[in-house]
C-alpha cells in the first residue's frame, strides 16, 4: 500500500473505530505547512459544535505500517490520540489568543530559518537573530493532554489586539522559554556510550568547561526545538569565558546544535560540508535548521555566521550532483 492508498484508508474507516456519538462527523485530509514549507498530511475530524479541530500529522503513522504495524492497529491508536484532544481543551487555545493577561504564560520563542520559512512566517511575529540567517518566531505553546502539545504561531494584528509592544512581548516570550525550557549541554561522547539517556549526565552553562577537539550537544532539557537555547542571554559568552576560547556551532537541527572550539586548525567550509552531508543524510527536512555554520567570538562577544550565503548556495549546487554518501562522514552523532 502506498502512501496515498494508506491515507484514503485512514479517512474513510477512522470513524469505524471512533464511538457512535461521532459517526456523523465529517473526516478530511489537510496539507499543513511545516518548518522549511514542507507539507504534511494531517487527518482532521470535526464533529457537531466543535469549534477547534485536531489535526493528527500521519507521516511517523505510514511509517509505522511500512514497518509491519498492522493497519486496524494503526486505526485504533489514531482514535484514541483524537479522543484524548479533547474539543473542550482545544477550544480553551482560541479563548487564550482574545486575552493576553491570560495567554502570556503560553507565549515562547522557537527558533527557525528565516530564508527557508519565508511563506510559513508571513505576517507572523518574529525577531530576527542578529548576524544569521535564523529568526525566533512567537508561539502560544498549549498542553492538552500530558503527552500533547499544540503550538500557534502568533500573527502581527494581536501586537495592536493585545495592546504591547514588540520589546516587552519579546522579553516575556524569552522568560517563559528559558524557565519551560532551560538550558543542559553534553558531551557527544557520552550520547555515544550511553544508550540510556537516564545515565547521560547533563550539564549547565555556568559550570560546563569545553575541552580542545571535543564536541558538545547544546539543547534544552526536553531536547524539543532546543536550538532555541542559542536565544539565551549570557549562555554562549558564559561557555567560551570558561574554555577562553571562541568556538563554532553546527546547527545539527532544530532541536540541538553542536559546539567545537576554534583551535584554528579547522575551517568553517571544512565543517559546513559536514553540517550539510548531516542534513541531507540524518536530519527529517522539517527538522532542519541550516546549511550555515555559525561562530562566537569571545573577544567581541558576538554570534555570526561564519559561512557565506553565497557560497553555501554554490557549495549546495555543487552537492546536489553528488550521491549523498560519498559526501564526508560526520564523527559526531546527534541524540535520538
């Protein structure tokens, strides 16, 4: 079964398995635009006087079935997950958007491309992260069940709706962010060893000190949009104070970055064929977070791209010409 067959099944059995009280309610296939413009199916169902419609994304579901999950199993687990978002919860997330006293607590910053989001982020409100080709876009960050998150980015007329200016939005957006999501730091080695995540010691910024040619997972503590921590005031300068050296950042996707000192005896062209080869090779493409490689420099205290736009399209052209796995292998390995 293809990818299109598995999803006309999937809109026209799901309300088999859903109870009585939903058999009349109508069932549609949505395309939703993601990080990076790539698309999604997503199924939506919307029963009578439902105003907010969950949408349950089927890409990890198909793949599931491609990897012998049977498909009346697969109908069954998307009927509980629909039954667990609830309308009542669902419909609490519009309610919060009418009322910023009471949707500031929800509001955090996630940082993604600029360039590769151009149509997702369209009248959205976003900050542009200075010297990068990275923005933190503002999103209502919504739990509905303990294992269910919803998040909505937040388009510009609620800046007038809300009565705020963008400043004071930005800052409590990056204080919600950093306390939900604080900032751990790891040795890659350790990711390697240790299989079990619970045996990964997890260090913070103000303690951690950088070695010479070894590498480091930046993230959060959930490891969920974890490149975000590059938001954090303080964390970048407070790590290379500690290891007196300035250090590179390889953006591994949107949920964690690398670190390596700069011992000048490696380019940043050398690592931005690693940095790409990764993306094209181990990283989803909505997970994506750049083709750039980035470095803070402890004299000026500053991030920037240490790249060039130019020439990473030129290096791009050049690559898609070549099989991915004759590109260069990266030592490094990104936490599952």
């Amino acid at each position: 079964m293809d990818n299109r067959e598995f999803l006309n099944r999937m809109k026209h059995e799901i309300l088999d398995y859903l109870p009585e009280q939903y058999q009349d309610a109508a069932v549609f296939l949505m395309k939703i635009r993601k990080n990076n413009d790539v698309m999604l199916d997503a199924l939506a169902i919307r029963n009578k006087g439902e105003r907010v419609i969950p949408q349950i994304y089927l890409k990890e579901w198909y793949e599931m079935y491609q990897n012998g999950m049977e498909m009346e199993e697969i109908l069954k687990e998307i009927a509980q997950v629909y039954l667990s978002r609830t309308p009542k919860e669902a419909d609490s997330v519009s309610d919060l958007l009418m009322d910023y006293h009471k949707a500031k607590e929800f509001l955090e910053l996630k940082l993604v491309n600029k360039e590769s989001n151009q149509k997702m982020l369209k009248g959205m409100i976003c900050w542009d992260m200075e010297n990068t080709d990275l923005t933190a876009v503002l999103c209502l960050c919504y739990q509905i069940e303990k294992e269910f998150h919803t998040s909505i980015f937040i388009p510009e007329d609620m800046l007038s709706e809300w009565g705020i200016d963008r400043d004071t939005l930005y800052q409590e957006a990056l204080q919600n962010t950093i306390k939900k999501n604080p900032v751990v730091i790891n040795n890659v080695i350790d990711i390697i060893l240790y299989n079990d995540k619970e045996m990964i010691e997890a260090y913070q910024p103000d303690d951690f000190y950088m070695q010479p040619y070894e590498q480091y997972v930046l993230t959060n503590k959930e490891k969920v949009d974890g490149a975000t921590v590059l938001l954090y005031p303080d964390v970048l300068e407070q790590l290379a104070k500690n290891a007196d050296s300035s250090f590179y950042i390889l953006p591994s996707s949107i949920h964690e970055v690398i670190l390596l000192l700069d011992n000048h005896d490696i380019n940043a062209e050398e690592l931005q064929n690693i940095v790409i080869s990764v993306n094209r090779e181990g990283v989803a493409a909505e997970e994506v977070l750049s083709n750039e490689v980035y470095r803070y420099d402890k004299k000026e205290h500053t991030l920037s791209m240490a790249t060039n736009r130019i020439q990473t399209e030129s290096l791009l052209k050049r690559l898609s010409v070549i099989p991915a796995e004759t590109l260069p292998d990266m030592e490094m390995e990104r936490e599952e």
